[in-house]
C-alpha cells in the first residue's frame, strides 16, 4: 500500500494500532499531528446554514436540530451552522432542541417516537445531520400519524440517492462527492510523490429540495 484515505469518526489512536504513522495519508473532514499527512475539510458549518435558513424562510421556528457528538469537528461545525442562521433571524438558540446522539436510523426513530409521541410542542421542523437520521425521523413520523411536510418538515444531509426513494423525497445539504473524491485522490498522489501539500477547503455546497419541507401552516403561526 502506497497511501490511504481516512474517512472515518476513529480518533488517532486507533489508527495508530493499524497503519504506520510513514504511511502518506489524507483524511477526510478532520485533521490529525501525523506526518506525512494531510486533510480535506468540507463545508459542513456552510451546509447545515443552508438547511436551517431554508427551514425558517418557510416560516418554521422551533427547529429541533439532531446532530452527532459534538467532540467531532463536523458535527460541531453543522450545531455552529444551525445556531448562525437562528441569530440571523433574531432567534436564540434553545438547548433542548440541539440533541446529541448516534446518527443512526434505528436511534433517530427511537428518539423521534419518544419526542414526537409524547408532545411535538412548537416543533414544526426537524434538521439532521445525516440522512440515515432524516429517515428515523420520518418513519416515527409517519407511524404516529404525522404528516410530512404539511405537519412536520425534514431535512437531512448528504443528500445520498436513497432520498430520491423515500417518501416523500428527502430535502437534504448536498455536498459535491465526485470533487471531494477527486481532491482526496490528487492530494494523496501528491503526498506519495513526495511534496508538501497543505489542506484543501471544499467550499461547494448547495441544499437539494424535494417535497419532505414545506412552508409551516398559517394556523400554527404566532
């Protein structure tokens, strides 16, 4: 093996145990003190801004944010995302609704059955930060009777193919995979040649709108 790409939530540590710290590598959305190294950030602060500011220009306040541990840089920066666009809109920021947790499907939909079956309160919309989570949170939508988007709005992240199939389609931040994966190659080339390379920002972002966010119902308006 001449070189790797790191995409992964694993601390230093682990990978320690595994590859050689001589090995040239390029890690993705993180950066780590190991030589011969290198990293591609991507705009998640950016990405997770679009998809709050989408969410209040259709009316909705009370967004409940569900993100991945903080600890992570990019979950850190797509809270950062959120909490900018609610100041921008005068809105503090509500603690209880920036939630932590597994960003998994079987997690998303235990916690939106609970959180939404117990009182959806002022909620109108819900903002992840991945799609596996957006789909637990419209499968416990839909199983309590609750209609995605006239009664809840979603938006996921990443905008993977799946969110074409579900229903209904999942508005979702879209990153721009084939530059992504076509930097993390080059740089990595570069590395294994032998040159210096310093980070590369990914500043492409845009937020894919399908029919899972619509404007919040004039009667639920304060």
């Amino acid at each position: 093996m001449d070189g790797l790409i790191v995409a992964t939530r694993l601390g230093i540590a682990h990978l320690k145990k595994a590859f050689s710290t001589k090995l040239p590598m390029v890690f993705l959305g993180g950066s780590f003190d190991v030589p011969f190294s290198t990293s591609v950030f991507l705009p998640d602060k950016d990405g997770a801004y679009l998809a709050t500011k989408h969410l209040l220009e259709l009316g909705h306040r009370d967004i409940l944010c569900l993100g991945g541990p903080a600890k992570f840089s990019l979950f850190r920066e797509r809270f950062e995302g959120y909490v900018k666009a609610l100041t921008e809109w005068d809105l503090a920021p509500n603690p209880q609704l920036m939630v932590e947790m597994r960003l998994t499907f079987e997690e998303a939909y235990r916690f939106g059955r609970e959180f939404l079956g117990r009182a959806q309160g002022n909620v109108t919309a819900v903002f992840t930060h991945n799609d596996p989570s957006a789909l637990g949170i419209l499968k416990a939508a839909q199983d309590l009777g609750i209609d995605v988007p006239r009664e809840l709005s979603v938006v996921g992240f990443d905008n993977t193919y799946v969110t074409r199939f579900t229903q209904p389609p999942l508005t979702s931040v879209d990153l721009p995979k084939k530059i992504i994966g076509k930097r993390l190659v080059e740089l990595l080339i570069r590395l294994i040649q032998g040159h210096n390379v310093e980070p590369c920002f990914i500043e492409e972002v845009s937020l894919s709108v399908k029919a899972s966010t619509a404007p919040r119902r004039k009667e639920e308006k304060s």
